[in-house]
C-alpha cells in the first residue's frame, strides 16, 4: 500500500481514537434521548437541544412560508375571478368563479394569514386549495348541507369549514372540551373558550371585515371606527357567535347520531377525534350516518407514525361496513373519502389533474398530494 492510500486508513483510526476519548454521556443526557423515543420524559429533563431547536425552527419558518404561499395564491386568483383548478397546480384553462366562489377564495386567503399565526393547533395551508375545490364542486353539483368536525381542539381545522358555510348552511363542532375522561389517548385537550374566541375573531377578520370592504368599495362605508369603539377592548367587542354556528360538547363515541343539531345531511365531515382504532370507527360511523350522498370524509392523521389507531381504526371500519366510504385522495397527511361509484369517481378525477402523482389506495386509484411540512416536522411528536 502507497503512502497516500494510506492517509484515509490513518484519518480513520484519528478519528475512532478521538471518539473514544470523548467523555461518556451524562446520564441524563441518556435518559433525555431515551424519553425522546418513549414519549414520556423523566421527571426534570428537557428535552430540547440545538438539533431541536433547529429543527423546530425550520418547521415553523417552512409553515410560515407555506401559509403566505397559500395566502398569495388564493388572492390572485380571487383578483383574477377564477375557480381554484388553477390554485390546486393543474394546468386546466380556469373558468370564470361564481360570486360565491370568489367570496371563499378570498375569506380563506385571509385565513390562510390569519390562522397561520393567530390560532393554536396542526394545519396544513395546502389544504386550502383542496378544501375549495370541492367546495366549488359542490356549488356546480348543487350539494348543500352542514360542514362539520368531530375533535375540534382550539378550532385551527374547523375554522376554514365555517367560513366556506354558504347561507342557510350550518357550521357544527363536535367535541369532549372539559370531559377529558372520553379523550382516551389524550390526542389533543380541546378548551371550548379558545375554541369559541378563536372562531368569533376569525369571523370577524375573515367575514365581518370583509363585508365592510365591500361596502367601502361601493362607496357606503364608514373613515373607519369612532373614538368610543376603537378604546373598547376588543373582548368586550366580541360578538356572539351565529346562530349556524353548533357546537356539540360530547364523547363523539356516544352520540347516536348529529340529526338534532342538523337540518340534512353534511356535505363535509371532517374526523379528528380520539385517535384509538375503536374511537376513529365509532366517528367514521357517525359521520357516514350523517353523509350527503355526495359528501366527503376527511379523516385526519390517517398516516400519521404516532397514531396508528387512525389507519387501523379506518381499516376496521371499512371492512365491518363493506366498504361503505372509499378514497379518493391523499393530502397533508388526511385521506379524504366518499361513497363508493359515480360519488367518488368525480372527486378523484377533479383532484387529480393538479397531484403529485395517483396511487392505489385501499383497492382505489387515490390522487397523491404533498404530505406537508407540518407532518414532517411535528408528525410523531
């Protein structure tokens, strides 16, 4: 062997030599990396390090960016009056938007910035865009009903559903908040004042302000508010929710069904609940029951390591209803599914000119969409 093949030899052994001589662990130092892992640290141990902080740190800065994205997106194509096929990255001639269409393109724009840095919780802004091409489909098709949420927690999920409630449409929220006891692997405390502030201001940013643009566009506005108004703190300001506005607090295992609080069926369902395979199949249930006969499940975490009761609990489900929901896409870490046939073969194929790529999913050609920065960042933690 030349001596210059035999420099990296050298370099290594340097190398392991030096690694040897570095002193050990504390244990606590162990003890935190082990409780890493486990989920349950030890008593006075913290967890974070540079590594995580850094980490932590790109996640937010990589969600910050998206959300503008997202925001930026919507309100172009609110300025250029346009569906949102061109919002979700196909590259299909967009048609011209209805009234109501342009209304939600630029209340979730609004959300999008909002929500983004106002309210607590796990959200993927790409969702958006998926969120409103169904809406928009459901406006073509004629399917109205309620938006609903089972596992509400502070309202970050549930808040785009509400704002895309078209008139005579009802908004529900359906959650334990104080019961914790049905919240049985502690996947989220939801607190109902959170919930309820969290929802009347975004309300207020996302649909109250923008019926004063209007107006101010038309010429009938205020210079803006007077002296008394502006020095009154904005909580006593608050207004009190509306009255398409439910809120159910309840273990959503027990409720036999959402008839008393609905008027038909919903159109959109999201479910994310408790996250045990016997809680996901009990919500899935209840949501089928409640379904429009073109409505849609978003079932949440579906593919999230940490919770794999999710996907379970789906599996289970689907096999003791014989297969009553189908998939039709796969976005930001949720599997989005609706009645098997003509149902689900229309909302494949709107999504899936704008996807990543198509997948077999469950027996269905599923439309594949980014998995989001938040679940890789923060999935399984």
């Amino acid at each position: 062997m030349s001596r210059h093949a035999s420099r990296p030899v050298a370099r290594l052994v340097a190398g392991l030599a030096s690694r040897r001589a570095r002193p050990r662990a504390s244990a606590t130092s162990r003890a935190s990396r082990a409780s890493t892992s486990s989920g349950s640290p030890p008593h006075g141990v913290r967890l974070d390090s540079p590594r995580d902080a850094r980490r932590a740190e790109a996640g937010r800065a990589r969600s910050r960016d998206d959300a503008a994205a997202s925001a930026d997106a919507l309100r172009a194509e609110a300025a250029a009056g346009t569906v949102a096929g061109a919002v979700l990255g196909d590259r299909r001639p967009s048609t011209r938007s209805t009234p109501r269409g342009t209304r939600a393109l630029r209340r979730l724009a609004r959300y999008a910035d909002w929500g983004d840095r106002r309210v607590k919780g796990f959200f993927e802004p790409g969702l958006l865009r998926v969120y409103l091409a169904l809406d928009e489909m459901h406006e073509r098709r004629g399917v109205s009903g309620a938006l609903a949420e089972i596992g509400v927690f502070h309202g970050k999920s549930f808040i785009p559903l509400a704002l895309l409630a078209a008139p005579g449409e009802r908004a529900v929220a359906v959650d334990c908040f104080a019961d914790q006891t049905a919240n049985r692997d502690g996947s989220g405390e939801g607190c109902r004042a959170a919930f309820e502030r969290n929802l009347s201001d975004a309300l207020d940013a996302c649909c109250r302000r923008e019926e004063e643009e209007e107006e101010e566009e038309e010429g009938e506005g205020d210079d803006g508010e007077d002296a008394a108004t502006a020095a009154t703190p904005r909580l006593a300001r608050r207004p009190p929710l509306p009255a398409w506005v439910s809120i159910v607090e309840a273990d959503s295992t027990t409720l036999s069904g959402l008839a008393d609080v609905l008027d038909g069926g919903c159109r959109v369902v999201s479910v994310d609940g408790c996250h045990t395979a016997a809680a996901t199949a009990a919500d899935l249930a209840l949501a089928h029951a409640a379904l429009h006969p073109e409505g849609v499940v978003v079932l949440d975490d579906a593919f999230n390591p940490d919770w794999p009761g999710v996907v379970t609990g789906l599996f289970e489900w689907s096999a003791e209803s014989g297969r009553a929901l189908r998939p039709f896409a796969l976005a930001y870490g949720k599997a989005f599914l609706a009645r098997p046939g003509a149902a689900r073969e229309r909302y494949f194929r709107r999504l899936a000119p704008g996807a990543r790529k198509t997948a077999t999913f469950m027996g269905e050609e599923v439309a594949v969409y980014p998995h989001g920065w938040i679940s890789a960042f923060h999935g399984n933690e």
